[in-house]
C-alpha cells in the first residue's frame, strides 16, 4: 500500500515519494499514456470553441498532457457575467482511454483554505470572532507545546500563516485510516515551533486545522456544515461539497486521479481514498466552474462584507511555489500577471489532482486542473495558462484584470 503523498511543497499538498491511496487497478506506462492520450486530445482540441481564450486555453491543456505527461487536463474560464466554458484533454481512465467529462469533479486541495477562511471572517463580521483576538480566547489551553502558545497566537496570523505553527503532515503515519482534526493538531504539537508569531511566514497546514476547529467551538456545528450553509450554498455551488466521514468515492462525473512515484514510473489509480488528513485545509471536492464561481461571489463580496474582503486582500510576501511577487492574504493569494493586472485565488494539490486558477476583480475566472501531482515545471505551465487566459482577455477588451493590492 506504501505511504500516503502527504507531504506540502510551500502552499500546497504534494507527494511524499509514495502514494497511499490503497488501490492499484491502472498500472501504466508513461509511454501508453502518451498513445492513449494524443489521440483523445485530438478530438477535444478539434471541437474547441472559438473563443477569444479557447486557443490559449485549449493548446495550453494539449500540452499539458502531451509534452509535460499528464493523464487528463481540464479547464473552465468564467466570463464576468458567469457565463462558463469547459475545455478537456486526455483521457479519463488510463485502462479504458474513456473521455474526460467536461468540468468534472476533482479534489481542490488548499483551495479549500480559502473556503475555511470565508467562514472565518463571516463570523468576524458578525462580530462572534476577534480577528486579531488570541486562539486561546477560543480554544483556552488547546494550542501549547514547545515554543507555542495559544495565547501569543491571533486568529489573523493562522489565516495568513504568520502563527509559526509547524506543519502537521510530515508525521502522518504509514497506515491507511481516517483521522481526527484534534489528533492532526497533536502531531504538530509534538514539533517545536518554526518561529515566534508574527515573526515570519510559512505555509502550515496546522493553521487552517486550528481554524477549522474555532469555528466549530464557535457555531456549535460541525465545519462541513458552515461551510455548506455559509458557502457553498449562498455562492450557489452546485458540484462542491466536503466529503463525509468515510467517504472515499468521488459523487460525481470525474475523471481518475493519477500517482507516480518518480517521473518515469507508472501511473497508479489513486482517486478513492480518505482525504480526512486534510480536513479543513484540503478535503473540499469541486469543479473547475465551481472554483471560478467561488472565487468571482468571493471577489465581488457576496461571501463576506467589504470590510472582511479587504483584510482577506491585505498581503505579505509569499514564497515557492507560489509565483514570484505572489502575496498571502487571508486564505487568498494574489498573483502578478504578465500584462501588469493581479489575480486572486489559491490553487491546490491532493493525492490525485492538482489546480490552479486566477479571478480578476471584474470576475473573469480561469480554473485549470490536471489529474496526477506534476512536477515543478507542469505546475508552471498551469498558472501559465492562467496567466495567458487572464491576459488575452484583457488585450481582447473582455473583462480584463486591472487594479489589486
């Protein structure tokens, strides 16, 4: 079975080495994927819609799976009216070369953050949670170890991961099972802090565990809960929702998600597996539409109050992976263009999948995803596609990127 890919590369889940997702029904080379998927990305790139993007888009996704080897990639790109199209390549299922569905589902990884953060600063607008209150006002005597200490910790510095909580996931064990969130924050506890609070910046899971647990001592609800009522259902998401206990299917229409332990191993199904190691960091499952639409109610505050939206768009530096200039906010990132505009968004990876995406202020929303954890350069590629999508909307006179902070 080996271990499961739980280690972060800077902002988001990435493979440890081996992946532990339990199954092993698809064994295949990279070369039969390239024969599998050529022929699949053909057809797709063929009946691409002519859109201003849909070239961009659509090579970029051709690329994706033919040059950089990915199983399956999929896109949307939302208008600033919402108004939606989906692009594919690749195949579903490496056994079978089944087509990808359009805007399947797909684990969003640390998008989910940005979920978690919104129903955070919800209860701060109404006034339930002191954002530059201490965790301990809500979680008394929860949050201690070795050089941590709740009281010293703000709920702003878990959101913009200033807390100097270590991480929790490098010392997930070997064994296939669910855990509980409380025992995710024990692992962390168990390492010394990474610096006094306030006093850096590093990506920890930790953070978004501890918040996860606030608002759940703070509702009285269970987040999934909150965050179906507070967000997935008031942005209208009518393909995302936080898997249940034990819950390793996907529900819907998706494509298989994809491990490798090295470039040049074979692929192996990872798609059904518990991902309650993630919890309020990473367990959400969504769509590429989905995602724009989040993220465009998000940026056009109808997920939080304006007051709320622009802590959450108060930055500080950010570093690998994220692209160079990028800014952490409050469980959103922004990302320079290379036209001089800045999207917001946060991207992810889980055991299986990985996206990228970008929303200007205006709502244009571009959402990429792929299904297997790439290398570096792919995950490059990916937000490069974003980058151009963004760009050529703005050089066509479409609802452009401009401004940001």
């Amino acid at each position: 079975m080996g271990k499961q890919a739980v280690g972060k590369n800077g902002g988001r889940f990435r493979g440890s080495g081996r992946a532990r997702c339990g199954v092993g029904r698809a064994v295949l080379t990279a070369a039969a994927v390239a024969v599998l998927a050529a022929g699949a990305s053909a057809a797709q790139s063929a009946a691409a819609p002519r859109d201003p993007r849909a070239g961009v888009v659509q090579q970029g996704l051709d690329e994706l799976v033919g040059s950089d080897g990915v199983p399956a990639a999929l896109a949307s790109v939302t208008d600033g009216r919402g108004r939606s199209r989906a692009y594919t390549s690749g195949v579903a299922d490496l056994a079978t070369g089944a087509p990808v569905p359009r805007d399947g589902q797909v684990r969003i990884g640390s998008n989910s953050k940005a979920f978690t953060a919104v129903v955070v600063m919800q209860l701060v607008a109404e006034g339930r949670v002191d954002l530059d209150g201490s965790v301990d006002a809500y979680l008394p005597g929860l949050v201690r170890g070795d050089g941590i200490d709740g009281r010293r910790i703000t709920v702003r510095r878990l959101l913009q991961h200033t807390s100097g909580l270590p991480d929790y996931t490098g010392r997930l064990g070997e064994e296939i099972r669910a855990y509980e969130p409380r025992e995710l924050l024990s692992l962390a506890l168990g390492q010394k802090a990474d610096f006094e609070p306030g006093a850096g910046w590093k990506y920890s899971n930790t953070n978004y565990v501890v918040a996860g647990l606030l608002v759940e001592e703070v509702t009285g609800r269970s987040l999934a809960a909150e965050i179906e009522r507070r967000v997935i259902r008031r942005a209208g998401l009518r393909h995302t929702y936080v898997p249940a206990p034990g819950e390793l299917r996907i529900r819907e229409r998706h494509a298989k998600g994809y491990y490798r332990a090295s470039p040049d191993a074979p692929f192996v199904d990872a798609t059904e597996w518990d991902p309650s190691w993630a919890w309020a960091a990473g367990q959400v499952v969504s769509t590429p539409s989905d995602l724009d639409r989040f993220y465009s109610a998000l940026l056009r505050g109808r997920l939080v109050p304006r007051a709320q939206l622009d802590q959450m768009r108060t930055t500080v530096p950010a570093g690998r992976p994220f692209a160079e200039g990028a800014g952490y906010g409050l469980g959103l990132v922004s990302t320079p263009l290379s036209c001089g505009a800045v999207s917001w968004g946060h991207g992810g990876s889980m055991t299986g999948y990985e996206t990228r995406g970008g929303t200007t202020e205006e709502g244009l929303s571009v959402s990429v995803a792929v299904t297997t954890q790439p290398g570096r350069a792919a995950q490059q590629h990916m937000e490069r596609i974003v980058d151009a999508a963004l760009c050529s909307a703005a050089g066509a006179g479409g609802s452009g990127a401009k401004g940001g902070r």
